[in-house]
C-alpha cells in the first residue's frame, strides 16, 4: 500500500472528500454516501476524527478494519496530535488504536 505524506492544504481537492483519523488520511469519496452518518462525517473537516470513531464504532472495529485500509490515501504530515497520541495510547485495548499506529508508522 503507498502512503503518501500529506498536509490540511491536500485534502478536499479535485472533488475528493478526505476525513483524517489518527493522523491517517481516507478517502470516502465513494464511500460516504453509504454511511448512515454521513453529515457528521463531512462536518469533521479537517479535524482529526480518531475519537469519533472510537466513540461510536470502536466494538466493531474488526468488520471496518478491512474496509479502512482500502480507503488509506496518506498520512498527515507532523502526525497526529499529542492529544491523540495519547488517547491512542489509553484505548490501545481496541485493536484499530494499534492498526492507525502501523498505518502512520509502516515498517
């Protein structure tokens, strides 16, 4: 999978909708139609959503996991914030806190 690095300027263009969670960037463009909240999704702008979908998907990570890592476009340039570094790190018990670590930090 190619990551590439991004910055706030990147994201929305050329009729694309990006979301950023974790500091990882997404692509639902073709997704979001098809997602239940998807005026909550578009009213997150830039902002980092990590908590949003801990909040309200973070029992069923395990059936979104494969559909976030097709959606992966990039990485935000600088990381994500220390405030959700560390509230990564308090809900690292949910297997996704681990999977947008290995997305920003691929080895």
């Amino acid at each position: 999978m190619s990551i590439k690095d991004m910055t706030a300027a990147d994201l929305n263009q050329n009729g694309r909708q990006h979301i950023v969670m974790g500091g990882v960037v997404f692509d639902v463009t073709d997704y979001i139609s098809r997602h239940p909240g998807q005026d909550r999704i578009t009213d997150m702008g830039v902002d980092d959503s990590f908590r949003c979908l801990i909040k309200h998907h973070g029992k069923n990570m395990p059936e979104l996991e494969k559909r976030l890592t097709q959606l992966v476009v990039g990485r935000i340039v600088g990381g994500p914030s220390q405030d959700i570094k560390d509230f990564m790190d308090d809900v690292e018990f949910f297997d996704v806190a681990v999977m947008f670590k290995q997305l920003f930090n691929p080895e």
